[in-house]
C-alpha cells in the first residue's frame, strides 16, 4: 500500500486501486497523522487541524468517528490484512504505523537527503540519478485535493521548500556533470514558476553566458532587475551585480574562464519540522 500525498491525497492498494474517504475531515485526519507517520499525534493536535481556534464541543467525539470511519475504510477495502494494527488509539491521541517506503513524502525526503551528501561527496552523477526519481514524485501541488488547516499548511509549505532544494541540488549536479547548456530549458521554466528566487535566476545568467549566449544572458539579467524592482523595490544581489560585470566583460580570447553563477546556497542538513 502506498500514501500519496504529493499532489491530490490518495491511498493506493498493492493492487493499482485507489482509494480516497468520501468525508474531506476523514482524508485530513489520515493526512495529518502522515505526516508524522509512526509517531502519536495528539487529539488536540487533531481538534485544532480540523477545526481551528473555534471547535464545536463534541469535537472529541467527532473525531473519534472519524477515525472509526477510516479504519473501516481499510477493513472494508481490504487494504491492509485483518492482522495488522495501522491506525492505533495511544494516549493522548492516535498514529498511523506505516513503513517510510509507503508515505510518498518519506520516500521524496530520503532521496534528497541522499543526494545531497552524494553532491558533497563528490558524486554528482548519482545525485542527479535521485533528485530526478524524487522530482518526479510531485504530482503537483500537495494534498491539493483535501482542505488544509494550520498543521497541514505547516507541513504543505516545508514540502515546497524541500521541493526547491531539490531543484536547486539538480542544477548543482548539472553544473558539475557539464550541462550547464542543457539546463537552460529547466532554468527558463523556474525562473517562471519562481520569478523572486534570485538563485534560479543566477543560475540561467550564468548558463547563458557560459554557452556564449552574452545578449540573452544579460536580457535575462535585466528581466530580474524588473521584476525585483516592480515587486520589491529592490537591486540584484551585489554577486548578480558582479556576474553581469563578468557577461559584459568577457575574459580574453584564448582564457578558459567562465562567468561563474552566484554563491552556492548552503547545505542544510534536511529536518522535518516538529509542529505542536
């Protein structure tokens, strides 16, 4: 069995089927015990996500139905066998004893992990190789198909950020491979999706300059000043301001040099947050 949760929430079967509650507060219930899967998750945890600052007052019986109804989901659809304890009542709340291989945001988290000591290491090849099977767990937005409370928004936008990291770690790996003129397709589309990250938008100066591609690079570079300074009122970062210098003033015919793209960003160790 696996627990999608990268893209529209879904519970699929060993056998290809899928399977999603038909009460929305059951799937957020499920969902927020995912994302901590092995770990008790307290009732009040669980009131706050479903209900917010104002729950009704048999919230806690409320969600004690919602928990029954999900457990028979798995009964009745045979997803797990009659043996196995999956969803299990412990004071003060409740946790879902899954597997990591079974929650997709497990799965994702690990591969990047992964990579990331791989790119440290010297190994950008098979990082590369894992950054692209974790990018490809994203079936678009997450949890997209289930309403978010304050714990699950919580969670939603640390995926988002590990997304990004694993974007910015598989241009890493590229630059190192020498593909910088590959990337740039890649590079067009998130400079798009994400027109305030200064880092992607280095990264495509860069590309286009090290491929010999001087007008673009710097239409690129002012494309940012106009966006920084439409939205934010501010310049490009002064290591922008030094790579456009580097586009305006090659180095001489014959030199090896490249422009260089920005600062790397740092090598956080990735950590889940703990949500109260």
């Amino acid at each position: 069995m696996r627990f999608n949760l990268i893209g529209p929430f879904e519970i699929v079967s060993d056998d290809g089927r899928t399977h999603l509650p038909s009460t929305p507060k059951v799937c957020q219930t499920l969902a927020l015990l995912l994302t901590r899967p092995n770990e008790i998750v307290t009732s009040d945890c669980l009131v706050q996500e479903l209900w917010g600052e104002r729950p009704p007052r048999s919230a806690i019986t409320t969600l004690q139905t919602y928990i029954y109804h999900a457990r028979r989901m798995f009964e009745s659809e045979q997803l797990i066998p009659s043996e196995r304890a999956l969803l299990v009542t412990h004071a003060p709340g409740y946790l879902i004893a899954v597997n990591d291989d079974e929650v997709d945001i497990r799965v994702f988290e690990r591969l990047v992990s992964r990579a990331q000591t791989e790119l440290s290491q010297g190994q950008p090849a098979a990082a590369a190789g894992h950054l692209n099977r974790a990018l490809e767990l994203w079936r678009g937005p997450a949890l997209s198909n289930i309403p978010a409370g304050d714990m699950l928004s919580g969670h939603i936008v640390h995926l988002e950020e590990v997304r990004i990291r694993a974007l910015e770690l598989r241009i890493e790996a590229d630059n190192q491979l020498g593909r910088q003129r590959e990337s740039i397709p890649q590079l067009r589309k998130l400079v798009n999706d994400y027109p305030l990250n200064e880092w992607f938008h280095g990264q495509l100066i860069a590309a286009l300059g090290c491929s010999g591609r001087r007008a673009e690079a710097l239409q690129a570079y002012q494309n940012l000043r106009r966006i920084l300074h439409d939205e934010l009122g501010l310049e490009p970062s002064p290591e922008l301001q030094r790579l456009q210098l580097q586009v305006l003033n090659p180095p001489a015919s014959g030199s090896t040099s490249r422009p260089l793209p920005p600062t790397e960003p740092v090598r956080d160790q990735l950590r889940v947050p703990t949500f109260a």
